[in-house]
C-alpha cells in the first residue's frame, strides 16, 4: 500500500497564476482532507470531501476549491494566487465508519510545496 | 473559537525525558493527537487520546489530558536524537466531522 501520495512534490508560480494540485487518497479510504500549512505554523484546515461532494470548509475564501473524484482521488484548486499562498499542502485521507464519533485516524501524505513569486 | 497553543520549542539531551505541552480551546474535541513532523516531510500520527481518558501509555510515549484546565502533554522517555522533530498537538471531533485543529508546533531538539 503506496499510502496517500501527492503530487507534484513541488511547484513554483507567479501571482495571478492558477494551480492545481492532486491527491490519491490510502487504499480503502473514502475521505479526503486538505490542510494548509504556512512555514513556521500548523496545518489549517481547507475542505473535506466525501462521496464527490464539499462536506465541511474552514476559513478560506472561495479562491481555493476542490474536487473528489469516483475513484476517490481529489483535487486542490486555487486562483488568483497570492505571495500569501506559498505553503505546504497536505492532503489526509481516511474513512468515514462508525458513529459521531467514531475514531477515523487521518493519514497524510507528503505534501506539496507551493512557492508563489 | 477554537484555538490550540504550544510552547515553541525545548531542548533536551539524549536519554532524559521529554515533555510538550498544549493547550486548547475547543472543549467539544472528542479525541486529541500528537503528530510528529520530520524536515520535509507529512505529518505521521504518533497517539491520541479520547477526551474522557486521564493518561495513555504507548511505549516510550504518555499522554496526559487535564480536561479541567484543557492541558494536554506528551511525555516522550529515554528520548533519542531521532526523535527531533516538530511535534503537533490537535483537537478533533471524531466520526464524519474529522476536521483536525492543529496547534503551532513544538520543535524539539535532542542533543547528544
């Protein structure tokens, strides 16, 4: 089992520029979580994505958007990017079982480093 | 609002013990984690603790929660040069609502 993979593993833009960055979530996994972790802080939490669909946002604006696809994998997309958006993007996948409060462990994967100049 | 705070870093030689603090806001996090976070690298789930549980023991590692003063800590023993790294603490709810509230990290530095 590769567990979560990303990709690509680095990545450099200019302002105003678009990205898109993947994710394969670990086999058996259903959910997927991005985080955005700028240097010198912890990870913050974007979206989570379940069965293709938005299930829960943090505090980001509408610039970052994802996508879930039928094999699980996902997508972070983000616009207009900002010097602000330089970052490590984590994606975590696990699997929704159990009750509301079920134990879910999250893996992460390795991370993207995104570099806006 | 939810917020989590770690002391920004501690240094300890090899062998002796260490210890991280945390401290959170969200009373309503059902489980809290320790992450750890090595140079360029994910972040790997080192143990968590289930909010109505005092301490967890796993090997070297021992969690202790206070949910009174909201204090979490992970005690590390006989601690190793391998174990430098940053390490996180984070609050979660558990089930379909597993969005994890990280807090700004602790790196700890071994010297041998």
């Amino acid at each position: 089992d590769a567990g979560v993979t990303q990709s690509p593993t680095h990545l450099i833009k200019t302002r105003g520029q678009q990205v898109t960055l993947r994710c394969s979530p670990k086999s058996g996994h259903d959910t997927v979580s991005w985080y955005q972790q700028a240097l010198g802080q912890g990870p913050q939490f974007i979206f989570q994505y379940y069965e293709e669909e938005e299930r829960q946002r943090g505090n980001f604006p509408d610039r970052f958007s994802g996508h879930q696809f039928p094999n699980y994998s996902s997508e972070l997309n983000v616009n207009a990017l900002l010097l602000g958006d330089s970052a490590l993007y984590l994606c975590a996948s696990s699997h929704l079982a159990g009750g509301p409060s079920s134990y879910n462990e999250q893996f992460f994967g390795p991370g993207t480093r995104l570099t806006v100049l | 609002g939810e917020d989590v705070e770690q002391s920004l870093f501690l240094s300890v030689r090899e062998g002796d013990s260490s210890v991280i603090n945390c401290t959170y806001t969200d009373s309503s996090s059902t489980y809290l984690y320790w992450y750890k976070q090595e140079p360029g690298a994910g972040l790997q789930l080192l143990t968590y603790i289930f909010s109505n549980m005092d301490m967890k023991q796993d090997q070297r590692l021992t969690v202790l929660l206070n949910k009174k003063d909201k204090h979490l800590s992970l005690r590390i023993a006989d601690t190793q040069t391998g174990d430098s790294a940053i390490y996180f603490c984070a609050g979660g709810r558990g089930g379909a609502t597993n969005k994890l509230i990280f807090g700004t990290g602790t790196l700890l530095a071994v010297q041998p």
